[in-house]
C-alpha cells in the first residue's frame, strides 16, 4: 500500500515542527518546507526569546534606578553588548531548531526542501520549480508585521519590533503606533534603555481595555510617571508625514499631532499565507480553520499557528501543530478529529517585565455571559508585604470563581511574579478545582501570597 504523501509548509517554525514530529513518527511519506534564512521560526527569532534578552537589561537599570537604597552613578545600558548577547544567544536557540528539523529529515521517508512552496492548484506545490503534489498539507507559514493602511505611512521610515531588537542607537524622539502586546513590551525599553522621549498613540481610553479597568489604569500611571512616556489616549490616526528635519509627524482625529524623530510601527501582525493560495479551493481569512485545525475549502488541508489568525502565540501555536499533525492521520484512517479548545492563556512582559500582565481563563464578565454565577475577589499587591520588601509594590490581581460550585475561572494580575504565577493558575484552572479545595498556606514569606489572599477572599465569599 502507497504511504500517502504530506506535505509540511513552514518546517522550522514552532506550528510546522510540531506537526513535523508527529508525522515524522507515521507510515507517511513527509515532505518538510521552510525557505528560512537562517530559519527558527518568529518566536526564536524575532519575538518572545530575543524580547526577553533586550528587556531584562532596561529591567536591571530601571530598578537601579528606582531603589531608592541604591546610591551612586546609574549605569547606561549598552545597546552594543545587548544586541550582540541577544544575537548570540538567540542564534544558538535556531540552529537547535534547525537541527531539529534535519534529524527528522534524515528518515528514510522524510525530506527537507529548503525552498519556497507555491501553490499552483489543490494541494500541489511549485518548489524550487519541482511540482510536488500532496494527499495533506499543513500550512504554518506564520505571520508578518501588520502595517496600517494609512495615508502617508510609506512615505517615511519607520521600525518595527524586529528593526527595535538588532538597533544598537537611536534618536532622541519617537512616535508609538500600537500599544498592544508588542507595545507594551518595547516601549519602556526604548525609554529606559535608548533614553528616548515618546509618545503614544492609543485608540482606547487605556491599554488592556477588555479586562478591569484597575490594569489599564495603573499600566498608565506606570507608564508615564515611572517611564515618563507620553500616552494619547482616546485617539487615531488620520495621517503620516515627514517633517523639514527629517523626523515624522502623525495628525490625529482630535486635531493635534504627534511629532519625533523616529516612527514605531508595534500595530500588530496579520497571518502569512503561502505564495498562490489564491489558486486553491482555500479562502484564507477569519474563521478558515476550525478546531480541529482543518480548513474551510480543503478538508484535506490543515493548518497551524499564527497563520490560522487567531491566538498568535507561541504555546499555542505547538499544540495547534501536534493537533494538526494528529488529524492528517486520523483523517487517512477515516476516524473521527481531535478538537482543540484551549484554555485562555496570555502574558504581557510589561514594565520591561518587572510588571508582567498575566491572564488565564474566563473575565467575570465573559463567566456571566456563559451562564456563571460570579463571585470576584480582587487584591493590590501593596497588600502583601512581600511586594514593598521587594521594591515592587505596584499592581493587583483578581480571581473569578462559580459562586455555586466554587470552581476557579479566572485569574488575571499585573504584578511583580504575575508570569510565574501564571503556571500555578493554569493548572487550578485546567484541573477546574474547588477554590475551596486550594490549600492558602505559604511555607514562607514569597510573593503568591497574594494567590493565598485571592483564595481566601473567594472562600470567605462563598
């Protein structure tokens, strides 16, 4: 019997190898198809890992500089030895990747095309101009910066994430377009670590605007008494334009402008699909993939990661990709498909990750909407003793909870830790425990004492 042949489009990223590993294991015949230079995937790359190494060093300056027990000359942060360390580093983790990948490739019945994959009909493929017709494909080609149709916009420079991550200077001024993860993560780099003046422009009338308004309130208040950075709120863009010295200047709908010498492009990323998807039965946009990461057009092509537009994240991206992976084979043997319906997991590396943003589960207002009955408890971090010990006693957090059966639904927190608390909470909440049933005892003085008052609130409630 023929092994029925896969085609894997978009190898080195964390979707494509996820899906690549399961198939790998099967009695497929696998092709494997990244046209990568040098390749890893976004995450590694360009996003959360390379993100993390520039933020921590504006970290240790800002709190050098906000310890008011420290005396002496604050030192600046060498832009020069940041990008080298990141590149260093960061090199290394996608050469792992790659490496990776290629074992799976060294399988008799594996191959890996470093090319790239053009669709020219149905699950056929031009690459590297061989035609390769496929019985399944999985498309995790990703996404790429999402740049505003906004008049003017081209006509001047501007940087994205990726440009902020291997610039070793900038100018003294800037302009922020796009104040969501990316935003909030690079903006007190710039000002901290570049020392630039900013400003930025935010539609809402606070970041985090779907969650509590205590979050995005003291995310302001963060931001510019702690960051001096200057945040429009309430506002949008009309137009860009240069300015006579070179630097740029956006008009927004309230009449003013914004004005600095650089223009920063943190306005999201929007998924991308393969060359010539357009000749296929495929129509790529909002909902063509469904749960069980096949999409609408081809049941016989799957599809993971950023480039189905939904959640965009790296932990998800790999279990979208093992979910794919997984119904390739359960769709050749006729058996029912796997579904994945993650729980909500996110983490914002604000305040240079000093103040993460951590949310898990359902908001109390989305728990009503799915017929819960709600009982909350919400506690600030100043609170907790642990946190002013610590120089970091800003922030909160806030528990959602069935008032019925006492099950936890959510957590979210913007605080010092709210990261590392976030894996705790994942398995409360995957585990659907009785807030009743959490032991609410620290073995000593640490900061998820604020989980233990979280816990006691919700008891003492129910």
């Amino acid at each position: 019997m023929t092994r029925p042949h896969v085609v894997v489009v978009g190898a080195y990223g964390s979707a494509g190898v996820a899906a690549a590993e399961v198939l790998a294991d099967a009695d497929v015949a696998l092709t494997l198809i990244d046209d990568g230079e040098p390749g890893g995937g976004l995450c590694i790359l360009r996003g959360c890992m390379p993100s993390k190494e520039v933020l921590s060093a504006g970290a240790h300056r800002y709190q050098a500089r906000h310890d008011h027990r420290l005396t002496g000359d604050l030192p600046d942060v060498d832009l020069d030895a940041v990008v080298e360390t990141k590149d260093d580093h960061v090199l290394g983790f996608a050469e792992h990747r790659r490496r990776a990948v290629h074992d799976l490739a060294d399988r008799e019945h594996v191959t890996f095309r470093h090319e790239t994959a053009r669709f020219v009909d149905d699950r056929v493929l031009d690459v590297g101009g061989e035609r390769i017709e496929a019985d399944y494909v999985v498309v995790a080609t990703g996404s790429d910066l999402n740049v505003p149709d906004l008049p003017g916009v081209r006509d001047v420079d501007w940087m994205g994430s990726r440009d902020v991550l291997d610039a070793t200077e900038f100018p003294d001024s800037g302009v922020v377009m796009g104040f969501g993860y990316v935003g909030v993560e690079l903006v007190p780099y710039l000002s901290e670590a570049a020392d630039m003046d900013l400003t930025v422009i935010e539609h809402d009338d606070r970041p985090l605007d779907r969650y509590h308004p205590a979050f995005g309130e003291e995310l302001l208040e963060l931001y510019r008494e702690e960051f001096g950075v200057e945040v429009r709120t309430e506002v949008y863009e009309e137009s860009v334009e240069p300015t006579a010295d070179g630097g740029v200047r956006v008009r927004l709908d309230d009449g003013t402008t914004a004005e600095g010498d650089q223009l920063f492009l943190f306005t999201g990323r929007t998924p991308s699909y393969p060359e010539g998807i357009g000749v296929t039965s495929l129509d790529p946009g909002e909902g063509w993939v469904d749960d069980a990461m096949r999409t609408a057009g081809d049941d016989r092509v799957f599809a993971a990661g950023d480039v189905v537009g939904d959640r965009m994240l790296l932990h998800t991206a790999k279990e979208e990709g093992y979910v794919a992976g997984r119904n390739v084979l359960r769709a050749e043997r006729g058996e029912e498909l796997e579904t994945y319906d993650p729980l909500h997991h996110e983490v914002m590396f604000a305040g240079l990750g000093v103040y993460p943003f951590a949310s898990l589960g359902l908001r109390a207002d989305e728990a009503r909407e799915q017929g819960h009955s709600v009982v909350t408890a919400q506690r600030e971090a100043a609170d907790d003793g642990v946190f002013k010990t610590k120089d970091v006693p800003r922030g909160s957090a806030r528990l959602v909870v069935d008032a019925d059966d006492g099950t936890v639904l959510g957590y979210h927190g913007l605080h010092f830790h709210a990261d590392a608390m976030a894996k705790t909470m994942q398995v409360i909440l995957e585990a659907e425990m009785d807030v009743r049933e959490v032991p609410d005892r620290a073995y000593h003085p640490t900061t998820p004492e604020i989980l233990d008052g979280l816990f006691r609130d919700a008891k003492a409630q129910l």
